[in-house]
C-alpha cells in the first residue's frame, strides 16, 4: 500500500514539475541605450538627450517604462528582421496589447518598426499625450480593429535612423479615439499604406513601443502577444 501511495506521489510530483516553464526569464532593468533579446522578444531602449529613463524588462513581451525630462526615448519590445524579407512574405502581423499609460506631455503608445529598401520609419498610434502626432494633412484613412485611423505621410531630412543619419519617410496610421488595449492589425495598416501609394521595404522591426518627448511618464505594459499568421512568437 505504502508502495503504491509512493508511486502515486511520485508521478504528480513529475506531473507538476513538466507543466513549469523550462526557462524562468528574470526581470532585467536598462537606464541607457540597449539592444537585445528577453523573453523571446527582441527589445531596445534608446534615448538622445536630457532627462533620464528606465526600461525594465518582464516575461514575454511585458515591460514597464519611466521617462523625466528626456528630449526623446523610446521604449520597445517586439521582433527584429533579417530585412531581407516583405512584409507579404513573412505573413500577417498582429499584436495583442494592453498598457497602463501615464504620459506628461507629449508622448505616443503605438506600434513602431522601420523598414529598408525603402527606408522607412513607422506609426500605429492608438494613444497620446497633450499632442496627436504627426501635424500634417491626412492622405486617406483605414477602418480597422473597431476604430478609424488617418493616415499621413511626413518626410525626415537628415535626422537619426536605423542606419545613422539619414533623409527618409514616415508612414502614421493614427487612431481617432484614443485606447490603451485590444488588437493592432498591423498588416491592415501596410496595406492600407500601400494602397495610397507608401511603399514598403524589407522588414527590419516591428515593435509594441513607448515613445516620449520632451516629456516625462510612465507606462506598465502587462500584456503584449506579437503574432506571425496566428501563431505567438515564444515568450521564452
């Protein structure tokens, strides 16, 4: 009898043990610019100037930001690219969120990447601080996720990117009411772009992100699932 209740201990013992995770990520913290892998997620921490911010890092794509007084930073976690690849052929694009966001100024919660060939640097914004971005004439608009988005195109011109400075476009998909949770359709947003004429190029980042300036706040994202044609990219 003892030997049997031992067996029986013992297979909810290994039972238990096979549902924990096989990798525990611990929470990391960055306070200046960074770039690299956690949980799963390819992040980046980068801020020019002034002020000071910090960027802690959680399971998945979960992460919490603080910004004081910085002229710009932003806080992202997401997948990078090999950029040699469209967005068609890496398939539909889409990402969950939710995010307690307290911005001081201006400051914008959106999706965030850049493309190469062409260069380009983009928007989702589906909430602001004191300004909605970009300042320009709206080209069209796309209906999508529940909501409205204008759409605008802004040209950059000798200004930091990807590949140091550099004259390129901006693409913005910006969200008439503002939300702080639901799903992005992002692969809705390149279309819609498309569709009016803004190219894009080779995929180098697609990002949840948190981009503050000349401002100061904070942000707690609990909840940021990216998806690739359905499926979750792994949290560890």
């Amino acid at each position: 009898m003892k030997q049997k209740v031992f067996k029986l201990f013992f297979a909810a013992v290994v039972c238990f043990v096979l549902t924990i995770p096989a990798t525990i990520v611990n929470a990391e913290t960055r306070t200046s610019n960074s770039i690299g892998n956690h949980g799963g997620y390819d992040y980046e921490f980068w801020k020019d100037s002034g002020g000071w911010g910090s960027m802690t890092l959680n399971q998945g794509g979960t992460f919490s930001a603080q910004w004081n007084n910085v002229n710009n930073i932003l806080f992202r976690k997401g997948r990078k690219f090999d950029q040699t690849q469209r967005h068609q052929q890496i398939g539909n694009i889409s990402i969950n969120y939710g995010v307690n966001y307290q911005p001081n100024g201006n400051s914008y919660l959106c999706v965030y990447g850049w493309t190469v060939n062409p260069l380009v640097e983009y928007y989702i914004v589906d909430s602001w601080g004191s300004w909605r971005p970009p300042g320009a004439n709206a080209k069209g608009t796309v209906t999508v996720d529940g909501g409205v988005y204008d759409i605008y195109e802004t040209t950059r011109v000798n200004q930091p990117s990807i590949i140091g400075d550099a004259t390129f476009q901006q693409y913005w998909s910006v969200r008439r009411t503002r939300r702080t949770s639901g799903t992005i359709s992002v692969s809705e947003h390149f279309r819609a772009w498309e569709n009016l004429g803004m190219p894009m190029g080779n995929m180098y980042e697609v990002a949840l992100t948190v981009e503050g300036y000349q401002s100061s706040g904070s942000a707690n994202v609990y909840s940021n699932t990216l998806r690739i044609n359905g499926t979750p990219i792994p949290s560890w």
